[in-house]
C-alpha cells in the first residue's frame, strides 16, 4: 500500500506500509515539496505517483528506512540521473544526502523518537 504524505507518517499508517517488506519501508520523497510516497514494492511506482502530483524529477530521491534498526538507507535505481550528476544507486550529493535524511526522520519520527 502506498501512502503519499505531507505531514509525518502515523503508528497505524506505518503499520500498513510496511506490509510489503516487513521491518522495511521504501520511499521516495520529493525533497523540495517536502512530500513522502512509502510503501510502494518499487520505487518507480512512489515516483510514479509524486510525478503526477507535479513534483519534478531532479527533486524525487528514493532510499528507504528499517522500522526496527531505524536505519535509513539511499539507495535505489531512481536516483542514477547522470544529468543531475547521480551516477550511482546511492545519493551522492551530501546536501542532496542529509536533507534525504532529516525528511525521512520527520516523515518516520515516531519511530526515530
């Protein structure tokens, strides 16, 4: 299930997306709108669903979190953009990292608190 959000996930929506892979939820976040799209079995398809809520490309990131680690991760096939200097899975760029990073904490702050 995916759930596309604005404001931080709840304990019950968390429970819901993370169905797909268990202690493991993907995402995609649009770092400039500030909007999370989780849950999805691919990234493509989160992506999919911020583009035709008109975010754009450069600004979507794909990574995911572990509900019970709490680790985050950055890594999926939608961040290699060569034209926006991402030639790998990971996200490379440091701003580019952390603002990854502190949205999926505020996305996912009830597990990180």
């Amino acid at each position: 299930m995916i759930i596309t959000k604005t404001k931080p996930y709840s304990k019950k929506e968390i429970e819901k997306i993370r169905e797909q892979f268990g202690s493991y939820i993907k995402t995609v976040i649009d770092i400039n709108k500030k909007i999370c799209s989780a849950g999805a079995g691919r990234h493509f398809e989160s992506e999919k669903t911020l583009l035709a809520r008109g975010s754009g490309q450069s600004d979507l990131w794909g990574g995911g979190v572990d509900v019970k680690t709490k680790i985050i991760d950055y890594n999926s096939f939608i961040n290699i953009r060569p034209k926006d200097k991402n030639t790998s899975n990971e996200i490379l760029d440091t701003n580019t990292r952390k603002m990854f990073e502190k949205l999926t904490k505020y996305f996912f702050k009830i597990i990180h608190e």
